[in-house]
C-alpha cells in the first residue's frame, strides 16, 4: 500500500540535502526517510532539516533504510559520486552503476511500489539501469533528464529577453550532458515565435545568440563546479517541482528521462523529451516538431548514450 504522504530520499549529500531541504519546504509530503550509507550524515541532515519544519509545515524527518521506504509514494536517488572539475557526467558512470547495484535491488526487495525518480548522473544510463535493477513499470522509472538544463534555458532566455523566464516555452532535449541541444525551431514566448519576439526586444543575430546561449547552458554544471564543486540548488529545485507535478497529478509537460519506445525512431534508452508527467508517472511524450538539424542531433545524442550503456553492460 502506497502512502500518498511519504517520500524517501537515497543520497544525502549536496543533492540529496538540498533537495530534502526543497521538499520540506514545499509541504507536498508530511514524513521524508532520509538514507545514506554514510548513516551519521543521514541523521544530521534529517535533524538539521526537521529544524525548520516549524517555519513550514509539519513533517516527520528522520534518517531511516529500505523497509523504511517500501510503502513511499516516491523515493528520489541523489547517491553516487559527483563530477569533479574537468570530469563529464558520462566519466563517472562506472561508479555510479556500481553504486546503484548496492541500492536499487535493496528497493525491489521491500517490494516499493511508488514512483522512482532519478538523480545521479550520468542521469540517462542510471534511469535505464534502475528501470532493469528494479522491475518496476517503465512508467514508474522518470530521470530528472533536462529539466534542470531547460530551466537554465529558460532563466538565460528571460534575461536575454527582459522578460518572465516563466513564459518561454523553449526545451533542451537529448542526453543530460554534452550531447544536449536546444530546439529552437519550437520555442516561443507567450505564443510569439522566438525569433519574432527577439526583434520585438531589439536582438537580431539569432545564431551569434543562440550559439551562445546553447553553450552557457550546456557548459553551466562546469562553471558551477570549477567555482563551488558541486550543483545543487538548481537541481533541488528541479525535483521538487517534480515530485510537486506528479504527486498533484499536475499532466504538466516536463522534459524528463525515460524509456523511449519508437518515438522519433529511438528505442531501448533513455533520454529527455518533453513528456506529460501525473500520479501514474509517464503519461505519454509530446510530440513537438523537429527540424533537420535538430533531429540529426537528437539521433547523435541517443547514439553517444546508446554507446555508454552497451559498455556499462546494462542490455
Ligand atoms: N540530474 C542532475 O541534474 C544533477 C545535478 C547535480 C548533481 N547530480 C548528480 O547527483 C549525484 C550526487 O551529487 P552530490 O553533489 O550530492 O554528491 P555528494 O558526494 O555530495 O553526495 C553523494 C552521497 O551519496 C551517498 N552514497 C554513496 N553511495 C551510496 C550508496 N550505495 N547508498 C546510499 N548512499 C550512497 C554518499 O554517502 C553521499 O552522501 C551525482 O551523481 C551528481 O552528478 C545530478
């Protein structure tokens, strides 16, 4: 039996903490486990974080393990290493399969039957390798994907544009990493097309910008690191309005990781593509228009992944 109040954590590091520390805030759960193998950190964060519920709501934190967590709405997994500066997400994938062999069977075996949402990187392989460690519905198996980079997007749009990064309807799509690309044929502002509405606002050279723009976002992660070595504010962020879409059964589009099934000629990985996410986890992907370009490069992102997760050994 599901408790619809409940959500269990797995990492307690930067991400794990932050996004904790989101989720007490945002008062969508009233009980958070908080697991780490590292279980004095675990205990730490839950009583450093259950400090502030009296500024929010209440909620019952506490550092826990598996069986803690079997009856879960939702268990977010943040464990693994983290990219050291220089370091792609795509090098730290052997040790985070590794770690996620040490985790996922340990949430098949309490029987979970929530939602799983996927954290660590490289996101796109450890989603699919959680999907195969767990037997759960690919449905149920949801990678954070580009949601963060397509926030990223959106904030770099609205200060470009002077305006709401909340009205730009723009995308990053593919592999959560280098192989990411922006769809600029589909983007707009407030129904307006993106180009239209860059003249409107005085920008004209549409390549210089969006060279530019595509490339601050792809490269943010590492700015990020080379100065403070890790991410996580963003990244919370992310998972919360996550959890927040799928425990209100939002059916918002978010461009999330899962398993694609023929959709844009791709199958067996996992890679973001706007998806309509709800209570029962993937609903369906939307199907947004491509062009040439952007399609070619979509297909060369599936490809580097596709590579990475024969080599990891995960078909
Ligand atoms: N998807 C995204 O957009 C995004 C953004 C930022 C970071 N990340 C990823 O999140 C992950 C965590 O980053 P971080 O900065 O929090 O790292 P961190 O080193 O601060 O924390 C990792 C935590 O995982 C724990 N851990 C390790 N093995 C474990 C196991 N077997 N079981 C339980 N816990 C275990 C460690 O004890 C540690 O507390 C990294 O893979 C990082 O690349 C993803």
């Amino acid at each position: 039996m599901v408790d619809n109040r409940k959500v269990a954590v797995v990492g307690c590091g930067f991400v794990g903490s932050s996004s904790a520390f989101a989720l007490m805030q945002s008062g969508l759960f009233s009980e958070m486990v908080l697991i780490d193998v590292d279980r004095a950190r675990a205990e730490g964060e839950a009583l450093d974080i259950s400090h502030g519920s009296p500024f929010a709501a209440p909620m019952r934190i506490y550092a826990g393990d598996y069986r803690d967590a079997a009856d879960a709405a939702m268990i977010v997994v943040t464990a693994g290493a983290a990219q050291k500066p220089g370091e792609t997400r795509l090098d730290l994938v052997n040790k985070n399969v590794a770690i996620y062999r040490s985790i996922i069977p340990n949430i098949r075996e309490v029987g979970f039957e929530g939602i799983l949402l996927i954290v660590s990187n490289p996101v796109d392989v450890l989603t699919y390798a959680a999907m195969k460690m767990s037997g759960l519905p690919e449905s149920r198996v949801i990678g954070s994907g580009t949601v963060l980079d397509t926030a990223r997007l959106q904030e770099a749009l609205g200060a470009h544009l002077g305006v709401d990064p909340r009205d730009v309807e723009a995308y990053i799509i593919g592999e959560h990493g280098d192989s990411e690309l922006a769809v600029w044929s589909s983007a707009d502002v407030a129904g307006v097309p993106l180009k239209d509405f860059c003249e409107m606002r005085g920008h004209f050279d549409h390549e210089q910008a969006e060279r530019r723009i595509a490339d601050e976002v792809r490269n943010a992660a590492y700015e990020i690191i080379k100065r403070k070595h890790a991410t996580y504010y963003g990244i919370a962020m992310s998972v919360t309005r996550l959890c927040t879409a799928i425990m209100r059964d939002e059916k918002c589009v978010l461009p999330v990781s899962s398993l694609m099934v023929g959709e844009y000629g791709l199958s067996d990985i996992c890679i973001s593509m706007p998806t309509i996410v709800g209570r029962d986890g993937i609903e369906c992907r939307v199907p947004i228009s491509l062009d040439d370009d952007e399609f070619g490069e979509l297909h060369r992102s599936a490809a580097a992944l596709s590579d990475v997760i024969d080599r990891a050994g995960l078909r």
